[in-house]
C-alpha cells in the first residue's frame, strides 16, 4: 500500500495510460491537408525513369503525372509541386529554356490544370535544371553567381508558369530581392493571386544530392558549390533575417529547407513571425529513410510518420514530402 504524500500529486503518466486518453490530449495532428507532393517530370509519353539515389521515386511523363495527380485528389493531399528534368540539349548558359512558352514546366502545369483545376500546382522557380553549369543564377567570368541578372530571367520564368496557370510559384534561388521583383511583375501582368511560396531559408545542404541526381544537375554542377548563396547550415539567425525581409518583399508563405536538421529554425521561424510556414523533407532525408526501411533496420512506416509529425509540433504548417501519398493512404486506413 502506498504512503500518502511519498508519491507525486500529478502523475503524468495516467493520462498516457489509456489509448482513449492519450488521443484526447494530443497536441499535434497529421493529416493529408499537410502535404505538398513533390514530383519529377520528363519529356515523352508513357515514360518512367527510376531514381535509383530515391528508391521509389520515378521521374514520370505528364500523362504518368496525370495518374499521380489523381490520387493526390483521391487521397485529398491539396498540391503538387512540380521539378522538371530537361534535356541537356537545352542547358545553356543563359538559361532561356526557363520561359520558354512551351517548355515542359508549362505544358504539365496545363495539363494538369485542365484535368484537375481543384489541385494546387507549384512551380520551382529557379534556373539549375536550366542552365548548364548547374548553378541557380546566371554566371560572370569567374563562376560567381550574378544576382540581378538572375532575377531577371527568374521573372520572366514566374510569369511564363503563372500564365500556364500554376498556382503558387515558389522562387528557390535564393537572390536577394527577388520576392519583391516577382510579386511587382505578377501583379502587373494581372496575376494578382497568384502565390508566391519562397525558400526562404534554403541552406547550403549535402542532404540535397539525390535531388541533384534526380533532375540532372549534378553531373553540370560538378565540383561546384552554392555556399555564395544558400545559407551557412552554422547560421540560425540569418534565416530570420531572410524570412523576414521575403514576407516584407510579398511573399505569402515561407519555406525552410531542409526539414529534418533545421527543426530549429523552423521553430525560430514561426515564432518570430506567425507566418504561414513550410518545410521540406529534402531527398536525402528520404533516402535515408528508405534505404533503412528496405533494410529491415527501422519500421519505416512508423518512422516515416514520426517524422512528418516533428515537422507539425515544430511548427510547420505543410510539408512538401516524397512520402505524400503513402503517408495520406497509412492515415485514411488509421
């Protein structure tokens, strides 16, 4: 028999006792409504490549898109965020293929709007999958990356996307003032709602590689780096900075990438600013996941769930995820 007074008051294990108990007090919540698919798109008709850095990622032609995108509507996971992957024969050091009317980032927002017009799409807006040094900007003579120079031609890519009816165009570049250069030129040419989601505190990550594989930049971009411009990962309030100066310049939402290693400052982020806030579980967090899943070594259905949910209790309101549609299909079966 216990003592009275030799045990604590609140126990807080009772209310973890009970399954019924444990959901009444829950404070965070996972559902489709969270996520944001990323997907990877070629040129061609009933094509798939795999990438084999993504175990079970596929770069898909529109009309496998168009399969994708409706089970996205069937599992109700509200967008699509679209990352083309062009020829090399359309890599140029100017980086034109980037608005070209009837380039293959255009012509998969059409369809997808014509077929699906209840689902969000989203745009990368930046030039690496477009250039053929593999940086996000345009380049001088010794390799440094040039910023106004850049967001002219990231403008001209914003309105290309925005009159093919994306969306939210989601600039990741990371230039200086391009927010406020893209929300000035949407707004001029009539696309007033058109929204803008930035990257803004995008870092200069290693866990970005398998993307890199996946739209064929690595192989351009070489031995080259992007510290000039994605933000030092030893840097946590100089993401505050960024976040704050791109919802003064316009933008609607704010994006930190990568998820995972930087829940820190997604905490920072929403708490300075109350902001709508998203974060990115970048393809080397998914890598990872798989490959210890496929080994047997984690429950990957288990850890990929837990995953997502820090990204919710650290603040985040979306999450753009390669687990999308698995992780909606494990939360309709409950």
């Amino acid at each position: 028999m216990h003592v009275l007074g030799k045990f604590p008051v609140r126990r807080m294990r009772r209310l973890r006792r009970d399954d019924f108990s444990r959901r009444m007090v829950r404070e965070h919540r996972l559902s489709a409504d969270d996520f944001i698919y990323p997907v990877f798109v070629i040129d061609g008709k009933n094509r798939r490549e795999a990438v084999p850095s993504m175990p079970g990622v596929d770069r898909l032609t529109v009309d496998g898109l168009l399969e994708h995108a409706a089970r996205c509507v069937e599992l109700g996971v509200p967008a699509m965020a679209l990352f083309p992957v062009v020829d090399s024969k359309l890599r140029t050091a100017d980086a034109r293929e980037a608005f070209n009317p009837d380039g293959l980032a255009p012509r998969a927002i059409r369809a997808l709007k014509e077929r699906f017009p209840q689902l969000g799409v989203v745009t990368d807006i930046a030039l690496d999958p477009y250039t053929s040094h593999g940086q996000d900007g345009l380049i001088d003579e010794s390799g440094y990356v040039l910023n106004d120079e850049t967001i002219e031609v990231l403008v001209k890519q914003a309105l290309t996307h925005a009159n093919a009816g994306a969306d939210i165009v989601a600039p990741s570049d990371m230039m200086d003032g391009r927010i406020g250069a893209l929300r000035r030129a949407l707004d001029q040419g009539g696309h007033i709602y058109t929204r803008i989601l930035a990257y803004a505190a995008k870092y200069a990550s290693s866990f970005y590689g398998p993307f890199r594989d996946a739209v064929g930049s690595a192989a351009n971009l070489g031995k080259g780096d992007k510290y000039t411009y994605q933000i030092d990962p030893a840097n946590s309030d100089e993401a505050l900075w960024e976040a704050g100066m791109d919802l003064e310049e316009g933008a609607d939402m704010i994006m930190v990438k990568p998820g995972m290693p930087y829940l820190d400052i997604v905490r920072r982020v929403k708490d300075e600013f109350g902001a709508p806030t998203f974060v990115y579980q970048v393809s080397g967090e998914y890598a990872m996941l798989q490959a210890a899943g496929m080994n047997g070594w984690i429950d990957r259905r288990k850890c990929v769930l837990e995953s997502l949910l820090a990204f919710k209790r650290a603040g985040a309101d979306g999450i753009l995820t390669y687990f999308a549609l698995e992780a909606a299909a494990w939360l309709k079966e409950g």
